[in-house]
C-alpha cells in the first residue's frame, strides 16, 4: 500500500484495488498511480480494498485528508457498490461524493493488452474525477418497511424458506401456482441418503412440513395462484396476484365421493401424463391443501354439457360451478422467489428415441413409476406394458379391478435389460444442449439403480457416461452402486434404435476402450437436465430480475450474496438458481429466509434508487411529465407538480418530454454526464451509453466470459437513453467520439415493456435532429445470453473509429 500527496487538488483522492491480480495482472497500477500523481491526485491503492482492511484505509483517508470526493478503481459497482457507499458515508461522506471505476470488468479482463488496459484505467478514473467536480449532494429518502414477506413456489424451497420466516417471527405469504404445494420433490419417492448408503422415503421428509405450512398461524397459503405484477420498490412492494377458481369450497373433506362418480379421465400431469385422473381430483393423496380442484378444460358441466354428478355425490356442498377468478392484492418489504425447475424436454435429441419409442422415458418418469402412487403402483414394467397394471384413480374400488387384471399384470414381466443414458441435455455444446452440468443427474441415476438393483437383483443395468459427478460423501453411494452390479460404460450413446418386439439397442462408444458397442435394453432411461421452470422464467421477467445465459435467475455475487438477487429486496433460491439437489436446495433455502429476515427487521431503509428532480422555478405545470409510464408524477392541492419517491424508476422519461429542462435524475444530470464524456474520450473513441439495468449487467458479463473488445470502447452508465439529449451527443462527438451506440434493456420485463418503445422512438428522434451525423449513432438491445454479440458490435464500431481516426 502506498499513498500520494495532497497537492493541487482540493479535498479529492483516488483509491485502486488490486482485486488479487485480477486488476493488477492487467493494469500497470504504478504507472496508473504516477501519471495521476502527476496532476496533484493522492492515490492510494490496496490489494483488497473491499476487505475490512481495505475500507479503513479509505474511511482513515477520508478523515485524516478531510476528503469530500473519492474516486474507487475496482471491481462492477454491482458487486460492491452498496458496500463502498456505507464504507463512505460511515466516514462522514456523502453517497454522492462516491463514484466508482470498474476497472475489472470492462477494463482488465476484456483488454489484454496491458498498455491498452492501462490507458484506458486512466481514462476511467479521470472521468470520475472530472464528473465529481459536478457534485451534488443526493438527499436520503427513508422508508418504513412493510413488516411482511411473500415466498413465490411451494416446492420443498419455498417450504423451507416460508417456515424459517414464519418461525422467525416474520407473517408471510406463500404462493404456488398449482392446486397444492409440494413442487417436484413430492414426485420423488425415493432420496439418497449418502452417510447411510440408503434411500429414503421422499414423502415422508416433505409431508410433515407440507402439513406444517398449512397449520402455521403466520403463514398464508396461496395455492392455484400466480404472481401477474410487482410495482413499489424494496421495502414495500405491492403485489398483484391471479387466483384460479377451484370450484370447491374449502369446506371440502376430500372423502373423494366426486372423483368417483366424475365420468371424465384425464391425463395426470403430476404421473408424467399418464391416464389415471379425473377432472375432479387432488394433485396427488398428500395434497396440501386436501381440497379437490375441477379441470375447467374438462369437465363436462362447465364446458356446458349437463353433467353435475360431482355436485350430487357431495355431501357437504362444496361443489360451486359459480367460482370465478380472484385478483388478490399483498404489501410485503421482501420477496424469495423459490420457482424451480422442469427436466429439459428430450424430444430435442431424436437421436434417443423419447417420443418415438415407447420403452425411452426420463429419470423422472422413473421415479414416479417406482413410487408406490405411481402408475404402475410402484411395479417396474416398460412403458408399452403399463396397461397391464392396475392403474386406477378411485382407490375404493382397486380391489376389484386388480382381481380382474390379476392375469394381465402377471403377463407384464419386469425388464430385464436398463440403459441409463446421462447428460441429456447438459454438458452439450450442440444446438439445443445445455453447457452446464446439471449436477442431480448422476445421483438420481446412482439412486435409481440401487434401489432397481435392490428389489430386482437380476436386472442388468449399465449407465453410460461421460463423467460420473458424485461430490463428497456421494463418492461412497457411487462405490456401493459400483459394487452392486451396476455397469458403467464411458461414452455418450450415437442413438438408440427400436426392434420389432419393441426392445431396444443402444450404440455407443466406449472411450476407454475405444469400442464401438451396441447395449441391448428393454428400456432406455435419459437423464434429461434441469432447466429453469417456466414459473422461474416468468417471475423473473415480471420482477425484472438479472438472468444468466441459461434463464436462472442470477445471484447479486456467487460468493458474498449468492440468494441476493439483482434487486433489493428479492432474494432467490433452490432450482430457481441454478441446478442442485434436494440437501443443497434446502440450506440455500434456509439463507434465503434469514437474508429476507435481515432486510425486513432492518427500518426504516434508506432507498437507493436515483430519481428524479424538479426545478420549481424552471416547472410551467405544463402537465407534459404527467405521461410518466409509471405513474411517479402528479398534480397536488396546490398544482405543483410532485414526484413519489417510491413509484420513481429514475428512468428520465420526464427529462425528454420536459421542454424546459426543469427535471433531472438526481446523479445523472447534464453537468455530471458531459464532465464524465470529456474525462473518458480520446479521439476515434467508440463511446456507448448503457442502461443500468440488464444492459449494464450484459456488459460486466462480457469480462466474466472472458471475450475481448478494443480498448477504445469507453461505457457511460445511465439510468436510460432517455437522458442523453441532442446536446450531450454532440458534446460526445466534439470530445472525439467516433461513434456512439446506445444499449438498452430487451423489453422482456413490466418496466422494460413501458420504457423500450420509448427509448427506441428518443433514439431515432435524435438521428433525425442530427442529421449527417444521425449515421455516427446506433442503438442495440443487450440480450443477457447475447454477450458475444454485444462484444462483436463494440468490436465493428471501435475498429470503424480507428480507422477514421
């Protein structure tokens, strides 16, 4: 650690974090260091300066130097913005007085060029300097957090999550869009159970806190319901919710006199779409809550045939043909969204048949046959034998049906033959594929040929793979099912192809031996990847969270906040961010709840959003800024124009249509982003103005793939386009911007819906008003996945740049 002088600048330093060499590898700090010294900057740097170490160097600083201004050279503000902002206000300084310089994600790891890399540091931190002579000091907004929380999916996550807030003193809303929680855990029957070598009943852990949930008296259970909006900001949300009718009242006993009298059967979604439900049913016998729901695509009385047999054989009159949709609106401070999975549809990789042959099913379809309510009651037969098994939904009268289809059932014989094909879908840089490990497969193909292995002894099994992933203790499990039997080839199969009798031969190669083989099977089991559930893909638009390139929703930091999500407030965990087993899910679960706790209990909450500002003497009541797509402004009983701090995205929308200039976004104004244009550009420079939100997370992102772009690519962070004026772009291109591109969020969440059309017609009212010049200005949408394009885009403009240049 080493420091400067004083001289020559008033009451401003500079602080460069090493980030242990992934800064410091790539930028020269010292010459960094020497060339600010050289104007009268104190520079300061510190191989950690996010550590406790590193932020007392910073508060002593601000003390001893009497400091009103700090410039930090570190990491994406995303990481440890909030972090840096208590380091300096806990020294007296205020939030504004903070501006920090992301020299690791769009700097050292996208430049390797370390001359590159290291011009363009300077660059950074002068921008920041020059944009803090502009300084306004930013007033704290404080709130009162509503005392409540909304967990969103009732799977074993949003269980854990919702009882450890409720246990903790915390009332709380859980949401499941199905008729009961449970989530896919409850179609397990078995789990494994590493320290014992065992399997486990999967129901009995889940039932009793299924049971719990209902019977706890701060917890509200919200089933067949869906969230359809969020406005507020962190520490009061409102939620809008849809609730479905059931068409049964909850006084129903579920004595399940309905189902059977209903005459209609139905595919079950929950069995994996095999015939065995009525369109009155339960989800499955241990259904919480132990309510019947009618299919409304089903059932003959509500699509307007007479019928009625439900509401005859009720005894208690729950039957209600009247019920229709609910909108339930909620006020809580936190929000865990516990959403989950799906298995990857494996109809993508024809190559193994899953559609076509009737023997090739899913490692979750076999799960739910071997469950004792599955639909072969627990038997293992091949799919084309399934109608040999009693398969009824009336349970009363299973005695006599399995009496008469005694002779069938003992005509289906047990397969003799199982391939388990793994990394369907994962690990697969191939169109379609995952490339990530889904990291369950192993273990459920592990656990579900011990347990074939265990009650079918003679059953020959063999799993091919690529690699066998089972971390800690599961190693043991791995060596118990080795030493059962259980074959194991290394190879991903070519394809699987159906004989005449409908058995099955799979091909493949077998790489430690490099033999082409040709496994015969009586059925083929694929363990297909976990991907995020529809439910997870949803929640995170309308939430408007950060996603990574596979669609889970994305962490705040893997390591320091890994359930925080990109919001304040919102916090995720389980299958909902990124693929785990039941164990991990459940501690991830656990934290969720005490991260969402910490944020309730902690009011008032000082807001940390920018919005915007009016300038009473410049305002007209021109009613213009009334348009604001969020509702944020209004007229009050005096006819001034007032601004909810709460409703305020700080988006500028207001900024554009106010003609005479009377609002601005507090630390966005025009004064701060020309002095930031003139600190950052070179002659030739591509310049681009990112939006905070996705498009400012897509960029950091380039860096974390390890893509590069030239280092003449310089970011200015805004809250929109919207602030950037015809003013602003033409201070750019005198200053030497070559080009300048704007990159917006997709419109793929409520907030983006609203404010893309809109940037889009600001951008092209700019290139009309420039004219010749409109042709130096471009605009694309920053897609999370779409990192390679983004980069190849700075790439084409920068290198157009040069060449002018």
């Amino acid at each position: 650690m080493t420091d400067g002088t004083t001289e020559g600048l008033n009451k401003a330093a500079v602080f460069i974090c090493h980030c242990s060499g992934n800064i410091s590898e790539h930028v020269d700090i010292d010459y960094v260091k020497k060339t600010l010294k050289a104007e009268g900057i104190p520079v300061y740097d510190y191989e950690y300066m996010c550590s406790s170490q590193g932020q007392a160097l910073i508060k002593n600083k601000i003390l001893e130097k009497n400091l009103d201004r700090v410039v930090i050279g570190s990491c994406t503000p995303s990481k440890h913005g909030t972090l840096f902002k208590k380091c300096v206000q806990e020294a007296g300084l205020n939030r504004a007085g903070l501006e920090i310089a992301n020299l690791r994600e769009q700097c050292a790891w996208v430049h390797p060029d370390v001359a590159g890399a290291t011009e363009k540091a300077v660059s950074l931190l002068k921008a920041k300097l020059k944009r803090l002579e502009n300084v306004e000091p930013l007033e704290d907004i404080k709130v009162d957090i509503a005392q409540k929380a909304l967990v969103i999916g009732g799977g074993i996550a949003g269980i854990t999550a919702a009882l450890n807030l409720a246990d903790n003193g915390i009332p709380t809303f859980l949401v499941e869009k199905d008729s009961s929680i449970g989530g896919q855990m409850a179609k397990i029957g078995k789990i494994f159970s590493p320290d014992k070598l065992a399997e486990e009943c999967a129901m009995c852990s889940l039932s009793p806190l299924m049971n719990e949930v209902a019977a706890h008296p701060k917890i509200t259970l919200l089933t067949w319901t869906e969230v359809e909006k969020i406005s507020g900001s962190a520490g009061n949300f409102t939620v809008r919710l849809k609730k479905k009718p059931r068409y049964v009242k909850d006084n129903c006993t579920a004595c399940g006199r309905c189902s059977r009298t209903c005459p209609v059967l139905i595919e079950d979604e929950f069995n994996c779409g095999y015939m065995d439900k009525k369109a009155i049913s339960l989800r499955f016998s241990q259904s919480v809550p132990k309510v019947y729901s009618i299919d409304p695509d089903h059932c003959l009385q509500l699509n307007g045939e007479v019928c009625g047999k439900c509401e005859t054989a009720c005894k208690n009159g729950a039957i209600d043909f009247s019920q229709r949709e609910e909108i339930v609106e909620l006020n809580v401070g936190a929000v865990i969204v516990a959403t989950g999975f799906e298995e990857y549809d494996v109809s993508q990789k024809p190559q193994y048949g899953y559609g076509i042959f009737e023997n090739v099913m899913t490692q979750m379809e076999l799960a739910r046959v071997l469950g004792i309510n599955g639909p072969t009651k627990g038997e293992l037969l091949r799919v084309s034998d399934f109608s040999k098994a009693c398969i009824d939904p009336a349970p009363s009268t299973c005695d006599s049906r399995c009496e008469s289809s005694s002779d069938e059932l003992s005509e289906a014989e047990t397969p003799k033959r199982i391939v388990m094909i793994q990394c369907v879908g994962s690990r697969d840089e191939k169109e379609g594929g995952n490339r990530y490990c889904s990291r369950y497969c192993c273990m459920a193909a592990l656990k579900h040929a011990s347990l074939i292995k265990k009650r079918y002894p003679e059953t020959d099994i063999t799993i091919c793979y690529i690699d066998v992933r089972a971390f800690g203790f599961y190693e043991n499990y791995y060596r118990a099912v080795q030493e059962a039997g259980v074959n194991f080839v290394r190879g991903r199969p070519a394809e699987v192809i159906e004989k005449p009798d409908k058995s099955l031969v799979v091909r493949v190669e077998d790489t430690l031996n490099q033999k082409l083989r040709e496994l015969p099977a009586d059925l083929v089991v694929l363990s297909a990847a976990m991907i995020p559930s529809p439910g997870t893909r949803k929640i995170a638009s309308v939430l408007n969270l950060s996603q990574d390139e596979s669609g889970f929703i994305k962490e705040k930091h893997s390591k320091l906040k890994p359930v925080d999500s990109s919001l304040d407030g919102i916090f995720v965990c389980g299958t909902a961010q990124s693929p785990k087993d039941v164990t991990d899910t459940i501690a991830q679960a656990g934290l969720a709840a005490v991260r969402a706790r910490a944020f309730i209990t902690d009011s008032p909450k000082t807001l940390e959003n920018e919005i915007a500002t009016i300038n009473r003497l410049l305002c007209t009541r021109c009613g213009e800024c009334l348009k604001c797509p969020f509702d944020a402004l209004s007229v009050n009983n005096s006819g001034r124009v007032v601004l909810d701090p709460l409703m305020c995205t700080g988006c500028g929308y207001c900024i554009e249509v106010c003609k005479e200039g009377a609002i601005q976004v507090a630390g966005f104004t025009k004064s701060q982003l020309k002095a930031e244009i003139e600190g950052v550009l070179e002659e030739g420079d591509m310049l681009g103005f990112v939006n905070s939100g996705i498009a400012s997370l897509t960029c950091d992102n380039i860096g974390n793939s390890v893509l590069t772009y030239p280092s003449n690519v310089k970011l200015i962070k805004v809250p929109t386009g919207l602030v950037v004026d015809r003013d602003l772009v033409l201070h750019a291109f005198r200053h030497g911007a070559s080009s300048i591109l704007f990159v917006e969020d997709p419109p793929d969440s409520p907030r983006a819906e609203a404010l893309y059309p809109l940037t889009v017609r600001h951008f092209e009212k700019l290139k009309e008003e420039l004219g010749d010049s409109g042709n130096r200005i471009h605009f694309k949408k920053a897609y999370v996945p779409n990192i390679k394009g983004l980069a190849g885009t700075f790439t084409s403009l920068a290198r157009e740049g040069e060449m002018i240049k």
